[in-house]
C-alpha cells in the first residue's frame, strides 16, 4: 500500500522521510544522523541535548551479502519470523555490549 493512502493526513514531507527510513538496503537508507537533520524536526530540535551515540549499531542484516538483489532473496533471513528472531539477538547483544562498559 502506498505511503499515501496509509498516512493521508500526514503531510508530504513526513512521507518522504518515512520512505527514506523504510528503505530495504542499508546502502540507500538514511542513517539516522541524516533523518534527524530533516527540516520536519526543526520546530522540535533541541542541538545541545543532539549528542552522538557512543557506538555504531551494526546488524548482521544490514551486510552487503545479505540480499540477493536480482532474485529478491534475504540471505541471512528467510522469514519474517527469522528476521524478527534475527533483530532480537542483534538488540541482546548491543546491550550485553554496552553494559559491559
């Protein structure tokens, strides 16, 4: 369904940055950094509370091997429950991660 059936009532710009957010390869898809730029935030930007995260999240998910492009394969994750099973484990060990230190 397209973006703008699903969100009518949101405007063009809100659109535009959820399809740059749901972008399905990682090489195309704004980083977070360059969402949080986005004139839609200005009335709500705060720049002395804007500090960068301490480490870059990595997912297995996000590698250059992981999709087969030209058959629309996910590699790395068949199903959608693999995939969701995928993303937990990645979100575990962020955080074993990050209280280690």
């Amino acid at each position: 369904m397209p973006l703008k059936k699903k969100f009518q009532y949101s405007s063009k710009d809100i659109r535009a940055l959820l399809t740059e957010m749901l972008e399905f390869n990682p090489f195309f898809r704004s980083s977070a950094a360059e969402c949080l730029k986005n004139p839609v935030f200005d009335s709500i930007r705060v720049p002395a509370l804007e500090l960068p995260a301490k480490v870059q999240v990595q997912l297995d998910i996000d590698t250059i091997d992981a999709y087969d492009y030209a058959n629309q394969i996910d590699l790395r994750c068949p199903t959608m429950s693999h995939y969701k099973r995928k993303i937990i484990e990645e979100i575990h060990l962020l955080k074993n991660d990050l209280y280690k230190k």
